[in-house]
C-alpha cells in the first residue's frame, strides 16, 4: 500500500517548514510551551536533533508514497541504541488521513527497523492525541510512562 523513500533534501526543507510549525502548536496545545516562545523552542529542537539535516546519522527521514506515486506523508525513526529505535514524527497530509496510510507507514517502519538491527521501536504522543493514540494501540504499541496533569 506504502513505500518508503528517503527524503531528499527538497523534501526535507518542506519537512522541517511543517514540522516546527505542527511541533511548537502540539507542545503549546499541551501546555508545555507559549505560543510566544514555541517556534523559537521548537526550531532549537530539530537543530539539535538533526544537525545534518537529513544526512545526519542514525536519523531515518522518509518520505510516505502511496502506490499511485503520491507523497502522502512523512516518517522519522531515529536509532537510540544499538537494538532501539524512536520514531519522531509520522505526518499523514489532511486529504490522506483516514484511509490507512498511517498504519501502512507504521508497518513499513517496522520492517526497516529490523533491517537496521533494531528489536525495540518507541514513540511520543502527546495524550490530547486520540486518533494517534488508537493507531499505536492498534498495532499493540505499549504505554511505557505515563505523564499527567491537572489545570488549577
């Protein structure tokens, strides 16, 4: 249903654009962050993480191509250690959302995972989340900490 490509750096820069803006709007929505501040925070996140932009080692940037040949969306797994890896982000577009796509990519993501040595995959979502939250359930993605609060 999906293949995943790497990104090229054209592809990166549309990434990074989109996925700082997303970032700083999903931390200020959690309340971690303020607006004011976010893209600031936000951009100083993905510089430190991805120095090399797409180049940068142990980093998997891939772009989501439907079988058609449409870009639908974006994947980042990262290595943690030796046998773990750590998705970043997964970004399906708006007009693909909701026809499998994402579950597709999860899979793909996997296998390359295992390709690249890894036995463990862990993932963020923040808990405002649902849909995101019931695709990870789906695919018997596990809650390893939990993290709550209470507005006062």
């Amino acid at each position: 249903m999906v293949t995943l490509q790497p990104m090229t750096a054209a592809d990166f820069q549309r990434f990074l654009q989109t996925a700082i803006t997303n970032y700083a709007a999903e931390k200020v929505r959690a309340g971690n962050w303020t607006e004011e501040d976010s893209l600031q925070h936000a951009a100083e996140d993905f510089d430190n993480l991805l120095p090399d932009r797409e180049q940068t080692k142990d980093h998997y940037l891939y772009t989501i191509v439907n079988e058609p040949g449409d870009q639908v969306g974006i994947i980042w797994l990262a290595r943690q250690t030796a046998d773990k890896g750590f998705i970043y982000d997964i970004l399906i577009e708006d007009a693909y959302r909701g026809k499998g796509y994402g579950k597709a990519a999860m899979q793909q993501i996997e296998k390359e995972a295992k390709q690249l040595g890894m036995q463990k995959i862990g993932l963020h979502v923040f808990g405002h989340n649902k849909v995101a939250v019931h695709l990870y359930d789906s695919l018997h993605y596990q809650a390893t900490n939990i993290v709550m609060e209470k507005e006062l």
